[in-house]
C-alpha cells in the first residue's frame, strides 16, 4: 500500500504542475482576449471599423479558460462547497460521506471527457470553423477534452487518496467538527 500512497502522491505534485502551467496559459489567453475585446470596442465606436471574429475568438478563450481551469479549482479546493448536511454529522461519517462527491464527479465527468475525444477529432479532421470569419472552432473542443479528461483524473486521485486515509483509520485535520 506504500507504494501505492507514494504513486498517489507523485501522481498529484505532476497533475498540480500540469495544472498550474494551464491555469497560466489561461490567464495569457485571457489576458490577449481582453486586449481583442478592448481593441473590438475602441475600433466600433471611435474608427467605425471593429475587430473582425472577435465574438467567435471570445467562444474558444471561454471553452479554453472554464474548461482548462476545472482541475485545478478542485484540486486546490477552491470550489463552492455547501456542507449543511455534513457539518452536523460525526467526524467519522463526515470523512466517508466526503468520498461520494469525488466517485460521483468522476462517474459524470469520465463519459463527458471519453466522448469529448471523438468530438474534438472530428472537428479537427473537418477543420471545423465559425460561420462568420472562418476562425476555427477545434481549439475550444480540444480544451473540453483536455480539461475533462484533467477533471476526471483529479476526481479519482483525490477519491483513491482519501480512500486510503479512511481506510488507515486517519481523519484529516478539519474533520474533527461534530
């Protein structure tokens, strides 16, 4: 089982490497998006003349901010969390019942990322692009993919890890409410 919790462990400190590179390409992509945005909006009403495909580029930086940053919203904990129900059980309850939302967001999220694949391919192969400017749209299906894909895997190294501390025996700090 050592073996195991160290892979795990491992296994987490690349996922938080991976996660933390795409949450800085999201903000560069973000940041010249706004810049597109800025130059769009300036172009339209002092020049007459806007930025062409800006609404079409705005919907493959959106794919690519939400879904590229999935992963490491959960892995950091940063997500909405409504523990209502949770905080009035026992801490022994409580460190079980934490295990239910991980199994159940892996099994949502694993189909969506498996079919996303054959999604993002066929739009690749087609060369898939906007109707408007011809931008193209496979960028945005990739980042599904790739961000679901990143979700899932998340989703299943936190539940194996915190199976095995329930497992053990051990409580994690902050479980000791009740």
């Amino acid at each position: 089982m050592t073996k195991l919790t160290s892979f795990l462990l491992s296994l987490e400190k690349v996922l938080a490497r991976i996660n933390a590179s795409l949450v800085m390409v999201c903000g560069v992509v973000l940041f010249f998006f706004m810049f597109t945005v800025v130059s769009d909006v300036t172009g339209r009403y002092l020049f007459l003349k806007p930025v062409p495909g800006t609404l079409e580029v705005g919907e493959s930086v959106l794919a690519l901010v939400v879904f590229l940053g999935w992963a490491a919203v959960l892995a950091r904990g940063d997500h909405i969390r409504v523990s209502i129900l949770l905080d009035s059980l026992p801490p022994r309850w409580h460190a079980w019942l934490e295990l239910l939302p991980l199994a159940v967001g892996f099994a949502l999220i694993f189909p969506i990322a498996w079919y996303g694949l054959s999604f993002a391919l066929e739009s690749y192969k087609f060369k898939e692009t906007g109707l408007t400017y011809g931008i193209p749209l496979y960028p945005g299906k990739i980042a599904l993919f790739i961000g679901c894909t990143l979700f899932a895997i998340q989703f299943f190294v936190m539940f194996l890890g915190r199976l095995f501390i329930r497992l053990a025996g051990k409580i994690p700090a902050g479980s000791e409410k009740g």
